[in-house]
C-alpha cells in the first residue's frame, strides 16, 4: 500500500524524529496516515497508523470504537518513507493473512490527518459515512474483491 501527499513542506505540521520505527500511541494527532481493515458482516477491524516521522501502530478493535489495543502478533511495521521536494510517500507491506482471510472480500478506508500550522487537523478519507469525519464508522469503508 502506499500513501502519496503533494504539498509543500512547510505546508504541514509534522511529528518530530525520523529514521528509527517505533511504535507510539496518538499518531492521529497530527499528520498521519491511516488505514482500516475489516471483515464484511464482521464487527471487529483493525486500524494502520503511518506517521510521517516514522512511528507507526496496528490496533485491533473489537467493534466500533471499542477496546482499542496494539494488534497482536504484530511487532514491526516496515514501511518506507520519501520526501521529495513537494511530495510525501509513503509506502509499507503488512501480511494480512493473520488477520484476515486473504480469498475473503476486504472492507478498506484509507484516511489522513492532516495537520495545517495554521489552522489545525483536516480529516480526509475517501467518503464519510456521517455529517462528521470519523474514520472508524464503517459507512466509510469501502467493499474490495479478491482478485481472480
């Protein structure tokens, strides 16, 4: 998977740090990528956090918004980060096959917090399932086959 932002540098507030991976709660705060995870007619899912800085995390909740916990079995996330001039990229793999069904259709939401010096957090994802942001409602994800 691999998340791309053209922006300007000082455009963007970002998490201080780079080069080491760890893994830190409340990435969401500032400039983040985020990606959701579920099983259709299931109500557990799984939240990727990506922070620009390098940190990262992988949650498994039970159902919406609840018991929020670090994946299990999940103890490095590899992902590659590049900052061009006007652009982020950031690209990682995770073997899904312990969470989830890999011939099993997907429910997915890709999201990014955002976070402007000036004005604050944006919340951007593909749809809202609601009148409000919130990556978690599952109006959000959107359904994936497996391909053939």
């Amino acid at each position: 998977m691999c998340f791309a932002l053209q922006a300007p540098h000082a455009a963007l507030k970002r998490p201080g740090g780079c080069g080491e991976l760890y893994r830190r709660d409340g990435l969401w705060q500032s400039t983040c990528f985020e990606t959701f995870l579920a099983a259709p007619g299931q109500e557990a899912y799984w939240e990727i956090n990506l922070s620009p800085n390098g940190d990262w995390n992988v949650y498994a909740l039970s159902a919406y918004r609840q018991n929020l916990k670090p994946a299990a079995g999940i103890k490095a996330l590899p992902y590659c980060l590049r900052a061009l001039d006007e652009e982020l990229q950031i690209s990682f793999q995770l073997n899904l096959c312990s969470l989830l069904n890999p011939a099993a259709p997907l429910e997915l939401c890709l999201t990014a917090v955002l976070d402007d010096p000036e004005h604050g957090c944006s919340y951007w994802a593909w749809r809202h399932g609601g009148a409000e942001p919130d990556f978690h409602r599952r109006a959000s994800f959107q359904l994936l086959e497996p391909s053939a």
